[in-house]
C-alpha cells in the first residue's frame, strides 16, 4: 500500500542520511505515463528529503536557481504541511515555480514522522552501534522530534563520493579515475559559481553521481557576499575563515554555538576552493585531511589549529606534513602534479588562495586549468616546475613564519 501523500512507498531499513537538520531515506515515486499517481503506476526512484526550516528550504531551491541541471541533483517537487505559516508557503511555492517545480500543501507531518521514526529504529548498522552516548541521545531525540515540516522530492542519485572512497579503493591509487570524478565536480562548482553562488558545504557526502557526477544538499548555498545562516558548517571541510568564525560564536565551556553569531562570515568563492583541496587531498593521499566525526566536523583543538589565523604556524605544519609525501623525490609524478595545486587550493589566507587562481576567467576555472586537470605529463609540466612552484610557496609561508616571529621578539624586548 502506499504510505506517504498517496505517492511514495519509502524503503525498508535505515535513512540514507539522518542529521540535526534533515532526513533522507529512498522510496518508489508512482506515477503514469501522464504524471499522474496512482498505485497502478509505473514507479520512479527518488529521494525524500525532510527538513525543519523553511530557510533551508529556500537555500534548497534558490541554490538551484542559476546553475545549469546537469550539475546539480534536481528537486522533483516541494511538499509544505499545511501548519506552515502561509507566507512562509507563500515564498517556497514562489522559488519552486522559479524551477518550474510545483509546491503542495499537504498533511505531511503526522505520516512523515511515523515513517522517519520506524526506520530510525530499523538502524542498527555498526556504525550505529559504535556511537557514544551523546550521539546516541542526539540521534532519538531528533528522530522523536515533530518538527519536520518540508519534503523535498529530489532525483535518487546512484551514489555519493563517501561511498566511493570507503568501497573503492581508489584513493592514491586510480588517479585516472580520480580526476574524472573530480573534474565532473570542479565543473559543477564552477558552473555554481556562474551563478555567484558558493556551495559553502562541499564535501563526500554531498557529491553524487547521477550519470555524472553532481552537486547535493545545497541548503548552506550562499550568494557571494551573503551572510552566513544558522546551519552549523562542516568544519573538517570549512577553510580556516570560517573556522575562525565558528570558533568565536563557540561556547568554550559548554562547547555550544550561538548560531547567530556565523553571520560573521560573508561569502566567497575562497571556501568551495578550500573545501574541493580538502577532498582532492583524501582522494590523492588515501587519508583524509582531519579526523572527523559523523557530522564532518573536528575535534575542537584542530578547530583551534584550522581557525587561528594569528598564528597560522601550526596550521601550515599540518599542511607541510600531510603533503610531505607529495614532494618527495620518489614521489609518483601524478602525486607530485596533485600535491602542487593542493598548496594552492589549502592556503590558510583566503586572499592569497583565490590569488593563485585569479588569471582565469573564474577561480574555479583556474582550478581546472592546472597541469593535474589538464592530464599534462612531465614532459609538459615538468618535475622541475613543479618543485619550483612548491619552493616558492613554502619560501613565502617561511618568510611570514620568520616576519611574525621576529614582531614577537622585538615586542618582547620592549
């Protein structure tokens, strides 16, 4: 029988996705060849996102807006209980029509709960088990939570890059396939960034395949020059900027955020540059960049490393060592080709990440102008110039380290 609004058989077993802000599990979507539902249709695979805000909704939509579709994952309809404020329901309805996507108001959020609340119980996954109390207790009580409100009906993508990187073993391996993957997504943000759009979440979890590979969960998606919202950012994935930002708006005893306080953070194109050379690491090095927990973020003393950009010595020697490997002699040359454009993509000073890419006509476009996205060879980019490059960047960061050091003792002495 169908379950939920008359159209979706949702999946056995566990969400896809469960988290503070939102739901995702998989379903059967009937409809004939006309469009219209019933249970005598054929089924389409779709996603089902529930969310809690009307404003992640709208990030949802509006990051939709601009980029071309077959960049990003597209919203197949829009689904408001009708408890929504109707000016609320007002401003979805008018950015899904902007998509061409039709916005219902439904009874959505008794069924929605009941079949969210079954399939939590339904994960007992090791992962699950492996949880700590506070996760746990977080997990129930968001699933006992009535507040998800919104449905989003989205393409159901083949996978994401998290499962690839767990099942694949391609890391550090397949460099063929990873820049396939990895030009497929820096295009994608590029396009987005057409749009003047960042993504302000990139990350595994949040590229999918789908045909090629695509762009998810844009519900952070910022115009440039926009304030932040209140959704907390993945800080194993935010540059040190951002880091920087949600340090201060972080309760140091409590370890609470004042959400409020992100509004610090102003948009740019620095951020998705930051978060792609976070993934093209784990991809290239076999190893991610931080150790993170389930919701992507770090342990707070690596928050403290990735945010004081006062003293941005600790940070580069977490950089210097995790690309150590990349720079040494017997290196593989596709590594040395990689670890060369992750120095420019994991600088700590945003001003100066977005210098290394500005010749070209975006900065993602410069991105994909590097030698590792042009498949050049070294007889093209040559192990010299590569080295060279490297050289000067780190004689730029020892220069910084040598100034800032020699402030302090002069300081010291007066």
């Amino acid at each position: 029988a169908l379950c939920l609004l008359g159209r979706f058989k949702v999946d056995d077993g566990p969400p896809l996705h469960f988290s503070a802000t939102s739901a995702v599990v998989q379903a059967n979507h009937f409809v004939d060849a006309e469009g219209s539902s019933g249970a005598d249709a054929k089924p389409l695979r779709r996603a089902l996102k529930a969310m809690r805000e009307t404003t992640q909704v709208l990030a949802e939509l509006n990051g939709r807006e601009g980029p071309d579709s077959k960049y990003v994952i597209a919203v197949i309809a829009v689904y408001v209980d009708e408890s929504v404020d109707p000016e609320e329901f007002k401003k979805i309805d008018a950015a899904a029509k902007r998509l061409n996507v039709q916005a219902w108001s439904a009874k959505l959020k008794g069924r929605l709960l009941f079949e969210l609340s079954k399939r939590r119980k339904a994960d007992t996954t090791a992962e699950a088990q492996a949880a700590d109390g506070a996760q746990a207790a977080r997990s129930t009580t968001s699933a006992s939570d009535e507040s998800y409100n919104h449905l989003l009906v989205l393409e159901l993508a083949d996978r994401n890059l998290d499962d690839v990187l767990t099942h694949d073993n391609i890391a550090g391996i397949d460099f063929a396939r990873i820049r396939m993957i990895t030009s497929h997504l820096a295009n994608a943000l590029y396009n987005l960034h057409s749009s003047e759009r960042i993504h302000a979440d990139f990350k595994p979890l949040n590229a999918a395949r789908k045909s090629t590979w695509k762009l998810i969960d844009m519900d952070v998606s910022l115009k440039f020059g926009e304030s932040f919202g209140t959704k907390l950012p993945s800080s194993g994935y935010c540059p040190p900027e951002v880091a920087k930002v949600l340090l201060a708006a972080t309760d140091q005893d409590t370890g609470k955020v004042d959400t409020l306080l992100l509004k610090e953070y102003t948009a740019s194109e620095a951020y998705d540059l930051w978060s792609f050379g976070v993934v093209l690491y784990h991809l290239c090095f076999a190893t991610p960049l931080w150790k993170t927990d389930t919701d992507d973020n770090i342990i707070f003393s690596d928050l403290h490393k990735l945010a004081d950009a006062s003293d941005a010595e600790p940070l580069r020697k977490v950089l210097d060592d995790a690309l150590y490997n990349g720079v040494k002699p017997n290196a593989p040359d596709d590594l040395m080709v990689a670890t060369a454009l992750l120095r420019k993509l994991l600088e700590p000073d945003a001003q100066k990440r977005l210098e290394h890419f500005e010749s070209a006509r975006s900065f993602m476009k410069g991105v994909l102008d590097e030698p590792f996205f042009q498949g050049k060879g070294l007889d093209e980019a040559t192990l010299a110039g590569i080295q060279e490059d490297i050289r000067k960047v780190w004689e730029e960061q020892n220069n910084e380290t040598a100034t800032k050091q020699a402030m302090q003792a002069a300081l010291f002495l007066l």
